[in-house]
C-alpha cells in the first residue's frame, strides 16, 4: 500500500515514524524548503495519555526524556499590576515535561529515513486517482500517486475540503516577540519569568512568556477581539497594555522589533465528516483548537491511533480509517469542551480571579498549558 502524508508537522512526522517502526513505509510531502526553514513555536508539555503515549509508540521515549525539562513545568500568573499571586514549582514526579518544538520537531526527522521526507513539496491538488486511490499534485509541476492519503497540513488544511465544508473561524488575536539570551541580556526578566512560564491575566487580554532551553524567551500579547489585530510592531502591542505594570511590560519594551500579528481559528466542536475509504485527517486538520495545551497532544495521539489501526490491518485501509475516526472523535469531543472553556476563562473580562481560583481549589485536574508559543 503506497501511504502519502501531506505536512511534516508533530501529527504527520509521528505518524510516519510509527508507521516505519512497523516496517510501513510512508512517502511525507512538506512546503517548507527545509527542516529549520521557519520557527517552530517556543516549547509544549506533553501528556502522558497523549504526546508522551505515541513517542512511546514511536520508540522514542527515551530521548525524548533526555531533550525534556521537567523544571520547565514552573509556572506564575501575575496581576496587570504585576502581583504574583500563584506560582507553581514542578513536583518531583515531573509528569508533564517541557520539550522546545524544535527538538520535538529534529527528534521525529532524526527517527526517518531521510527519503521519506520530501522538502519544498506543497501539494497544491488532489484528485481521484486509479483504483480508488489518489493523485497529488505538486506547486512544482510534479505528480505522485498514492492508496491512502492522510492530511497532516494543519489548521488551514487543503486536504479537509476534500472531506468536509466545515471552515476555521476567527477567535483571538496576538502578537508573537521573543528576547533572545535572556539570563545574558536582561538577568532582571529572566528572574521573572523563571524556569518555566508566566501569565499575566488581563480583561480580555493577557500576556505570557515562556523560557525555551536556548535561554531565548518567547512574549506573546494576547486579545480577544472581534476581527483580527495586527498590531505593526511593539510600541503597538506597548499601546495596548499602557495601564499595564512595568515590570511586565518590560518584557514587551527587551523583546525583538517587529511582533508578529498572528490569529487564533478554530474548528467547531464536533466536527465531523463521512468517512473516506482512502483520506482521512490527523491533528489540526482533523480538529483546530484554542491553544490551551492540547493541540499538539492530540495531533501525536491521534497519529499513534490512526499507525495502529492501519498496522494492524494492512489490507483494510477503509476499516482501519473507520476505526480510527469513531475513536478519535470519542476522545477529542470532551477536550474539544475542555479547551473552549478554558480558552474563555484565560481571556475574559475575569480571567485573573477565574484562573488564580482554579489554581488554588484544592485536588483539581490542572489545565495543560497557555498560549505561549
Ligand atoms: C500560540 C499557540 C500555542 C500553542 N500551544 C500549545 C501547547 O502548549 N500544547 C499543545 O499541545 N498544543 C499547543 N498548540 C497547538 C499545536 O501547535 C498544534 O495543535 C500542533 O502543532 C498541530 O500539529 P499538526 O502536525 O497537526 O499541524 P502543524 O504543526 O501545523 O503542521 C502542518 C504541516 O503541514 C505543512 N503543510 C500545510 N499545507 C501543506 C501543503 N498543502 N502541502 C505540504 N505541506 C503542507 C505545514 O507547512 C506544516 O509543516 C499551540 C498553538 C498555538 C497557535
């Protein structure tokens, strides 16, 4: 069975990287010229049940662990007036350790064979091909064929339109900076951001920064709004959180020139579509969350899911996308809830007494992450 994944992201990199563990060989079709072609985001916590699950599934739990920080799990969440009024230190059992996407990314790459990964390779169509299977066309002018094809491409996926009319729609907005060197640069602000994360919660806004392992901390400036913000650089974002203290916004004032604006889209909740004996989807293709911690969890266990299925039944492709396809929808549903919920809680009108309650109540499931990369 010839299997073509479309997006070299966490979904579709595991994905392969299952499949090849198996001895199932997976041609993956990228846009990016190159591994490191763009930025990757800052860093994830990955959860046992999900992330950590398919790197186990994918062989590569221990060097996972080896490039994971479980002090980055320490997490603060101030006032506007920059009060700390929670801070967790990360307890011994390190459950939820921090990985930078990057090394998450290198370490997926590392683990196929380097043919596998066809780089600058945007598909740009893909029409029925012979014997129910698939021809994808290339942005270069090339052709490929494939049995079963899987759309790993992301929250604005081509591939879903082939599946389903169900477009993402616009939820937030924010400004994205990073201060490279930090413990060098400005010793004063990485004391503030400490090991892990920090969020300053807001009336619908807030503002986060994360530390990456490199000591390169990532700002992010986050608003609820009703169309997109596009704020054009950080005297802008500046603008914004002028009632803000300045001991937080000085993460804004060491940050690099230009913020760049970027949207949070979502798919509905529930989203679904009648099953394809031959496509299907994985990650945010297939479910486009708020970004609270779940996104790329779920994107790396829907693709230790869907490698099993097909492993275990090689000769019924439509069966195993079935299968995977009645779970996954099982298991995103309640998260999908979830994420909506929290996404409203971190970026409300009471999103600071909301959050400090929830980290304070005593014995409660903790949320898994914020927005921070
Ligand atoms: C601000 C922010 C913070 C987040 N924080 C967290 C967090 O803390 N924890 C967490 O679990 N999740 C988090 N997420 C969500 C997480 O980033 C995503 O859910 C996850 O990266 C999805 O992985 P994916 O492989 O499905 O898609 P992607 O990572 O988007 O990968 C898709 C790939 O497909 C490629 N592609 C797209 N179209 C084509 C095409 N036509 N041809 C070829 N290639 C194509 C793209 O270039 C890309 O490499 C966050 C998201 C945001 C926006």
């Amino acid at each position: 069975m010839r299997i073509a994944i479309v997006g070299a992201g966490l979904a579709g990199l595991s994905l392969a990287r299952i499949l090849h563990v198996h001895g199932i060989g997976a041609c993956v079709y990228e846009r990016d010229p190159s591994p490191h072609a763009r930025s990757q985001g800052g860093t994830l916590d990955l959860h046992p049940e999900s992330g950590q699950y398919a790197l186990v599934a994918a062989g590569l739990a221990e060097q996972f662990y080896a490039l994971a920080r479980s002090e980055g799990e320490e997490h603060k969440i101030f006032s506007p007036s920059g009060d700390l009024l929670v801070h967790r230190v990360p307890d011994a059992t390190g459950r939820r350790p921090e990985i930078d996407r990057t090394d998450l990314r290198d370490l997926l790459i590392g683990s196929l064979p380097a043919a596998a990964i066809h780089w600058g390779a945007q598909v740009v169509a893909v029409e029925d091909g012979a014997a129910g299977g698939w021809q994808l066309s290339l942005a270069d002018g090339t052709r490929s064929e494939c049995d079963l094809l899987v759309g790993a491409d992301g929250g604005s996926s081509l591939l879903r339109a082939r599946l389903t009319d169900v477009a993402p729609s616009y939820l937030s907005s924010y400004a994205q900076m990073s201060i490279p060197d930090v413990d060098r640069t400005h010793p004063e602000l990485a004391r503030l951001v400490g090991h892990g994360s920090l969020w300053a919660l807001g009336h619908n806004q807030n503002l986060t920064a994360q530390r990456e392992s490199s000591g390169l901390v990532r700002v992010s400036a986050m608003v609820r709004s009703t169309g997109p913000w596009r704020p054009a650089g950080r005297s802008e974002v500046l603008q914004r959180y002028a009632d803000w203290s300045p001991s937080l916004t000085a993460l804004v004032q060491a940050a690099d020139d230009p913020a760049v604006a970027r949207e949070i889209r979502v798919t509905p909740p529930g989203m679904g579509w009648s099953s394809h004996p031959s496509l299907t989807l994985v990650g945010d293709a297939a479910h486009l969350m708020p970004p609270v911690g779940e996104g790329a969890n779920q994107a790396l266990r829907d693709a230790a899911d869907l490698a099993a299925e097909v492993i275990a039944n090689p000769d019924d492709p439509a069966g195993a996308i079935a299968r995977y396809e009645t779970q996954m929808r099982a298991r995103i549903g309640p998260i999908e809830r979830d994420s909506a919920k929290m996404e409203k809680l971190i970026l409300s009108a009471t999103a600071l007494v909301d959050m400090v309650r929830f980290f304070t109540r005593p014995a409660i499931r903790e949320p898994s992450g914020a927005a921070t990369s």
